[in-house]
C-alpha cells in the first residue's frame, strides 16, 4: 500500500492558485497519481484533484463506487470506509482535463470537499459534460458524464482553476461554513 500524503486544507491559499498542465507524463507522474489515489481512499473521497496534495499539476482522480457504497451501506457516515472493496475497474484518471461540452441542463448535488471539511453544501451545474483528457499512457481521450460522475469531474476541474465549491454560495452562507471549519481548528 502506497502511503496516503497530507491533504492541503482551507485556508491554504494554494487552493486559490492554477494548476499546470503535465508536460510529459513520466515515472513521477505515475507515482503521484498512485499516492493520489491512495490518499483518496484513505480519506474517503470519490475525487480528488493535484492541488489538495499541494501539486500544481493538472491532474484529477476520480472513483465513483466508493460514494455509492458509502450511501448504500452506511447511511453516509464519512468515517465508516474501512471495509469496502477497492475495484481497480472504478478507478479513473484524468490528465489535463478539458470540458468540451456542458449540457444546458442541470442538476444539484450535495457537495463536499476533503479540502473543506465537514461541510456540504448544495451545488447546481450542467447535468452531462463531455470531458477531453490524457490517459495514464498518454492517450488522448474523451467521455461523457452525467449526474455524480459530472458533478465529481466538475468539482475537480474547478480546483485546477483555483475555484472551490463554495464559490458559488452566497457570501453569506459560505462565510457560516467557513467559520464553522475554522472552529473546528481542522487545518
Ligand atoms: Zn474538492
């Protein structure tokens, strides 16, 4: 087992920062996106983007089952992970990510973020996008994605652009729940 790395937290400005895209992707793009997803396992993430481990890279990992057996066998509780089964079919990586197309469409998801946490907050964005990426051989690639597997791609793609999911509350609320991590002292 990979050992997890520390994830980046608000208020740490590298959130707030862009992210480069992966020029070549070489033996140490490899190991980070290996220690990327084991530290999304580890925390308990469906996705997590470069940054929220402290490397500007364009660079997002995604696994989607974990999220649904989460829901489905224990009721959400975020610390309960430690028995689910880890499939490497569901593990996705994307390598300077592009959405090509965003559906006019939209949907509202409950977001979270392993950058902010112990906070949701409902979000609304388009319900199917079509992504362009790299894949961890290099390969050009394109899909599409709808409902949590958009939300999820979408979410990460904004931390490569320096936008996190609480950007798009009011001000108001996202101030509640950003005095609320700060309380917690969870940074
Ligand atoms: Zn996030």
């Amino acid at each position: 087992m990979i050992k997890p790395l520390p994830i980046i937290t608000y208020p740490n400005p590298i959130l707030k920062q862009k992210s480069q895209p992966v020029a070549k992707i070489d033996a140490e793009i490899k190991t980070l996106v290996e220690q990327m997803f084991s530290t999304m396992y580890h925390q308990g993430g469906i996705g997590l983007a470069a940054v929220q481990v402290g490397v500007l890279k364009r660079i997002i990992v995604c696994d989607l089952t974990y999220e649904i057996n989460n829901h489905h066998h224990h009721h959400h509780h975020e610390n309960c992970h430690h028995d689910l089964e880890i499939s490497n079919q569901t593990q996705q990586c994307f390598i300077n990510p592009v959405i090509i197309k965003s559906s006019s469409e939209t949907s509202v998801c409950k977001e979270g973020c392993l950058s902010f946490p112990d906070i949701r907050a409902d979000v609304t964005r388009p319900k199917t996008v079509v992504i362009s990426y790299l894949n961890l051989d290099g390969e050009q690639q394109q899909v599409e994605l709808t409902d949590l597997a958009s939300t999820c791609i979408q979410h990460e793609i904004d931390h490569l652009n320096g936008i996190v999911f609480v950007d798009y509350l009011s001000k108001l609320k996202r101030d509640i729940l950003l005095k609320k991590i700060l309380k917690n002292g969870k940074f």
